[in-house]
C-alpha cells in the first residue's frame, strides 16, 4: 500500500482539485490518502470531510481541535501510517500462517 499524505490548512479553495488528483491514479497497488486538516478557519475540513464520506475505502481525515503546524500534524500522519502498515503487516502474517 501506497499511503499519500496531504497537510491542509486554509487550503478550501484547492484542496477538491488536489483530492480528485490523488483519486484519479491508476495503480495495480492500493493507495490511502490521509489527509491532516489543522484546525482550518475556512470550509477546509468540511471540504475534507466530505471527501471522507463519499471514499471511505480510500480517504482518512485526521484533524485537531487547535492549530498544531506542520511538523506536529506531519507526526500525527506518520502515526496513523504506521499504525495501519502494523495492522496490515500483521493481518497478512496471520493470513500465511493458516
């Protein structure tokens, strides 16, 4: 699995054309697109919400309640990133050893 991080905040007016690119690869792999929305003043996290809903297969949001920055919000994507490949890793070790 491929996993695309994108770091928003007050990006509403770009972020559907920067999802729809990420949604439009054709790969023979999966993909994730995890998005960190940091607290955005505009309609950044509705926006990436939404996103969400309509590709839940696909699309993570990850949001905080306050601003944090990029390196704090870059941390918390890494985790999540780290937390599924752990969880994928072990599902196809269980997987093998049936």
């Amino acid at each position: 699995m491929v996993s695309v991080e994108m770091i928003t905040y007050n990006h509403g007016p770009y972020l559907a054309e920067a999802i729809e690119g990420v949604i439009a690869q054709k790969t023979d792999f999966p993909i994730e697109l995890v998005i960190g929305e940091d607290c955005s003043t505009d309609n950044t996290r509705d926006i990436a919400l939404d996103y969400q809903r309509r590709y839940p297969h696909l699309i993570r949001v990850i949001y905080s309640d306050r601003n944090v920055g990029r390196e704090q919000m870059s941390q918390e994507l890494l985790m999540h990133v780290v937390v599924n490949l752990s969880r994928s890793v072990r599902e196809m070790i269980i997987g093998l050893s049936r």
